[in-house]
C-alpha cells in the first residue's frame, strides 16, 4: 500500500513565510513613515546642542576675543594685561569643552573624528600664544594659527548638523554657515587692527582680507536663501542697517589697491564699524540658535509619541508571527534534519565502508550493509526526498559494485600479461646470458649486453604492472642481500645507468623478501633522476646508516619542482595511491607509493642544493639484516 501523502511543502513554507513577512512588511511601511529614528536623533541633537554646541560656541567667542587681543598686542606691544584675562577667559572655556565633551557617549565616528581633531587643535593653542609673545611673528601667521583652531570646531558642527527633518536642517545649516561668516568678521577685525598699527596692508594680507571678505559675503547668501522668514527678518534688517554699510565700504577699501601705501582719513572709524557689526551679528546668531533648538525637541516628541501607538500594535503583529512561524518552522526543521541525519550517515558509514570493502572484494552488499532510509515524515516532498535516495543509493551501490569488478577485471588482465611477458623475459635473459658465455667477439658481446639491458629494463615494466594489480613478482631471495648489491642492481635496470655513481654503502643487508621489491622501488626513482634532469649531469646515490634503519638518497641536477609540486607528491608518496588510469604520465609514482607503503618505506622528494631534486629512502631496521651477505636466488 503506497505512503498517504501528506501536505506540500510549498504550503507550508508560503504558510511560514507569508504571515511574518506581511507583518514585517506592514511594520517596515509604518516606521519608514513616520521615522522612529528620526526622532531619536533630533533628542540627541539636543542633548548634542546642550553638551558639545553651546560649550564650543563659548569657546569659539573666547578664541575669536583672544585672537583679536592677540593681534593689538602684537602690533602695540600694549594692553598685556586685556591679554592676560582673555586668555584665563579662553582656558576655562576650553575645560568646560573638555569636560562636557569626554562625558558625551553614542557619538558617530565622523562625530567623534572631527572631536578629536578640536582637541588636537586645541593642544596647538599654548604654541601660538609663545608665537603671539615672542617678537617678530607674522600677524597673518597668527591670525591664522587661532583660526585653524576655531574651523575645527565648525567642521564639528558640520557632523553634528544630521536633523532629520528637512526644514530644521536647513535652519541648522545656515545658522553654521553664519557661524562661519561671524568667524571670517573676526578675523577681518584682526586684520583692521594690523592695518591700523602698521598704516598700511602689504600684498599677502590684502589676499588673504579679500579672500575673507568673498567667502563672509557668499556664506550670508547662502544662509539668507535656507533660513525660515522668521528667522531671515533679523538678518535682512541687520544687512540693511547702515553700520553693515559702513563696514563693506571699509572691506572694500582695505582689499583694494589704493591702501598698499597709505591709509584712507576715514580708517579711523574701521574698528568701530566692525566691533558694532560683529556684536549685532553676535546678537542675532544667539537669539536664532535659540528658536532653531526650541523647535527640535516637540517635532522629537510627535514624532516619538505616534510610534508609540503604532508600535503597540505592531508589536501583537510581530509576536502573532513569530509564534505561527516556530510552530511550522519546529515541525519542518525536524523532518529536515532526520533527513539530514540519515544522507550523512549513509554517505559517510554505509556507502564508503562499502566502498573500502570492493577494493577487495566483488560481493555485492548485503540488506544489513546498506539499510534502506526511514524517516518519520508527514511532508510529502520530504517523503520523495527519502525514496530518491533510496533509488539513489541502489544505482551507487550498483555502480560501485560494477566498477569494482571492471577494477579486478583490469587488474587480472594486467597481471596476466605481465605474467606472461615475465616468463618469455626471463627465458630471454637465460638465453642471452648463455649467448653471452659463448661468444669472444668484443663487438658482438657489447650488443649482446645491450640487449640485455634492455630485457633487464623491460622486465621492470612488467613487474610494475603487476605490483600496480597488488600483486607480488615472481622473483625473490631466500637470503640477505648487501644493500650495495641491491643499489647496482636498480642502476642496471635504468637505461642511462652509466651517469649513476653509487657512492659507498655501509656493510649492511637487505632481506631476501624485500630485495626485489626495494630494487624496483630505487630504479624507479634513478631513472625518474635520469630522465629529469641533464643528459650530462651525474646523479649520486649515498647511503647512510641511522639508529633507526637505513637511509638512501637519490641526487640530481635537474631544474627541479616548485614547492606546491613538492607538496602535491610528498602526500601521494605518504599514503598508499589508489592506481588511476587518468594519470598514467605519473605511473612510477604509483608504483613507488605501492612499494613503500607495502614494506613501511617513507620516500620523501625535497629540492637539491644542485638545484635538482634529492629522493630520500627511509628503509626500517625491520628491512635489515645484522650481517651483510651473498645475494642468492
């Protein structure tokens, strides 16, 4: 009787999904309009305004009356003790700063950027002060000195100034920027008092006056088109009051041409003109910071008070969803992961214990090995899910099982032709061997060694087919062989064996058992060495006696491998390789790694001091004999 569907999964999930997302969605809508953040940020902006603005405002006044002071004296060497209490007056308006602001939490990084930037600022003012008491300073220098102190501090208003609300961030703006323009009147006040002193302007404090002049008049513009009518009305009747008159004739004079050599007669009244401006300016800037802020907190409050109620509201939406939501999301989760469960324990115990298990056998698995999937489920796609990796499971067990018959199909075909070849070559070398005792004719013996030669070598590759199929050679010794005899012995079976020099061996001996198979393993590797490097290059083979076995490398002068190469066949030749017939270009490899790991052999390729490569033998005490002696077959 076929499994009762249950429902699908793709109700469920638009179940699960379309509850929270309506209500989130709903959510997202009502606090997009009505800007809860908004109106947290125009309370901060408060706070901001209460705990860092007015306190640097006061310091800024500070700075700009010490600045001016600064310069009368410069220019007089007078009135030092006006000085003296200006610059107390500065010092307990930058503690106060600094105070209020170390207390200040939750500022932004730009905020708090532009605050450290002030205090560094700040630490420069007791350099311009010696500057302003020694003698011969340039007063533009100074004036310049005490105005790179108070621009910190606008460029601080300038991250503080993020009113949400477009209205109020527009007064707030050009209430900075005619901040900025009382700072460019302070400075032009200094530089009156210069003028005055000297009786003239030279052409760099001209510049630099007319520079002031341009930006103070640019920023009143551009803060009269942002300001409210309310609160442009004291602006435009302080620009239409005659002392504003009065003091851009006085700006004009002074950036003109015609006072680089002398003073006009109505100079005199220049510092006048401008302390009456700046008081007025002062005045009015005060009296408008303190309308912009009384507007910030109710718009805060409104706009805080609206979401309240909404979000009471909300917030039975919010938890209706999410509980709707974990009770569906429980019982999917669940069938989910006994899903889970069940493909990983069959991909990472069942299939590849099978796997491990055909490597060695063609059986087909049994019911016990592979047990089909369970799962307690009552979605009907997750019920498909279980049948397809059943099917699925059988087609790979079905799979692994025919290649693991293709694998020894293979591996007897190998095994018998090399079997085969194996025979006819040691018929082969008998009788050349024979033909060999028998002739005299030096010319005909060399041949005759060649060929031999050759049948050594070919024989080797017969063999390597076999131990590729894990199978044994048919050759072996009963008894020890010196490990010199069995060095010679794979430098025979190497074609270009004449560049081989076998150094001195210690007197020590193979076993019978290992001798074919180490014989082999070394050839491989010399005439890997042969075959990569130089053709009139030498390869060397040293042996050296270790407490814990012996050790044998294999040198030569080749270009060598780089060091990802290097890794890549150390962790081939570290664990026993499964032979694949993709990578046939590498078959020595396989058959080395075969070898080593069949006798506990370590083979390890590391780089040449000759820039080749040196393949180091590691052969086990366990390999070796205590008394060296004569090879036997």
């Amino acid at each position: 009787m076929p499994p009762t569907r249950g429902r699908p999964i793709a109700i469920k999930l638009l179940i699960l999904l379309l509850v929270p997302l309506t209500s989130l969605v709903g959510l997202w809508a009502f606090a997009a309009g009505l800007t809860a953040g908004d109106g947290l940020r125009m309370l901060e902006i408060d706070e901001l305004a209460t705990n860092l603005a007015e306190p640097s405002e006061e310091l800024t006044t500070h700075l700009q009356n010490e600045r001016l002071s600064s310069i009368q004296y410069v220019a007089a060497r007078r009135n030092a003790e006006t000085l003296k209490i200006q610059r107390s007056q500065t010092d307990a308006a930058a503690k106060r700063f600094r105070a209020l602001a170390a207390g200040q939490r939750g500022l932004s990084p730009e905020m708090t950027a532009q605050l450290t930037t002030l205090n560094r600022r700040l630490d420069q003012l007791a350099q311009v002060r010696r500057d302003v008491d020694a003698t011969g300073a340039a007063p533009l220098d100074l004036i310049n000195g005490y105005s790179q102190i108070v621009d910190a501090s606008f460029r601080m208003y300038d991250a503080m100034v993020l009113v949400p609300d477009m209205t109020l961030y527009r007064n707030a703006r050009a209430l900075t920027m005619l901040g900025e323009a009382k700072e460019l009147l302070s400075r032009e006040r200094a530089m009156i008092a210069v003028v005055l002193s000297r009786g003239r302007v030279t052409p760099a404090e001209r510049e630099a006056f007319a520079d002031w002049t341009a930006t103070r008049r640019l920023l009143h513009a551009q803060a009269m088109s942002h300001l409210d009518d309310g609160l442009r009305k004291p602006y435009q009747q302080l620009m239409a009051s005659p002392m504003y008159t009065e003091f851009t004739e006085a700006e004009d004079a002074i950036r003109g041409q015609a006072i680089i050599n002398g003073l006009p007669a109505d100079a005199a009244t220049w510092p006048v003109d401008a302390t009456n401006l700046w008081k007025a300016a002062e005045r009015t800037q005060r009296v408008t910071a303190k309308a912009i802020t009384e507007r910030v907190t109710p718009a805060a409050t409104g706009i805080l008070t609206k979401i309240g109620v909404a979000g009471g509201i909300g917030l039975l939406a919010v938890i209706a969803s999410i509980l709707l939501s974990l009770r569906f999301r429980k019982r999917l989760v669940r069938e989910l992961a006994g899903l889970r469960d069940a493909a990983t324990e069959l991909a990472d115990v069942h299939l590849r214990d099978l796997v491990k298990r055909l490597r060695t056998s063609t059986q087909p698995p049994s019911a016990a090995e592979l047990p089909p999937l369970e799962i307690k489920a009552e979605t009907s796609e997750v019920r498909d899910i279980v049948q397809a990796f059943n099917r699925v499971q059988s087609t790979a067990v079905e799979a692994a099982v025919t290649q693991a018959r293709l694998r020894h199909g293979v591996n007897q075909v190998f095994v018998n032709l090399a079997r085969r070849n194996q025979s006819l070559l040691h018929r082969q070398l008998l009788q050349l061997d024979g033909m060999e005792r028998g002739t005299e004719d030096p010319e005909e013996l060399e041949d005759l060694f060649k060929l031999d030669h050759l049948t050594t070598r070919m024989r080797r590759h017969a063999e390597s087919l076999i131990i590729l199929s894990d199978q044994t050679p048919g050759r072996g010794w009963r008894n020890p062989v010196p490990i010199l005899d069995v060095l010679r012995a794979a430098v025979a079976e190497v074609e270009e064996y004449q560049r081989v020099e076998v150094l001195q061996a210690p007197p020590v001996a193979l076993t019978g058992s290992a001798v074919t198979d180490v014989a082999h393993l070394m050839a491989e590797l010399i005439e890997n060495a042969t075959l990569f490097s130089p053709p009139r290059t030498r390869v060397d083979l040293r042996t050296t006696a270790t407490p814990y076995g012996l050790i044998v490398e294999v040198e030569d002068r080749g270009l060598g491998l780089s060091r990802a190469e290097l890794d890549e066949l150390n962790t081939r030749l570290a664990e026993k390789p499964e032979f694949d017939l993709a990578q046939s270009d590498r078959l020595g490899l396989f058959v080395v790694g075969r070898l080593a790991a069949r006798h506990g052999i370590k083979v390890a390729l590391t780089a040449s001091p000759y820039g080749g490569l040196t393949a180091r033998v590691s052969l086990p005490a366990s390999l070796l004999a205590d008394q060296p002696a004569l090879t036997g077959a």
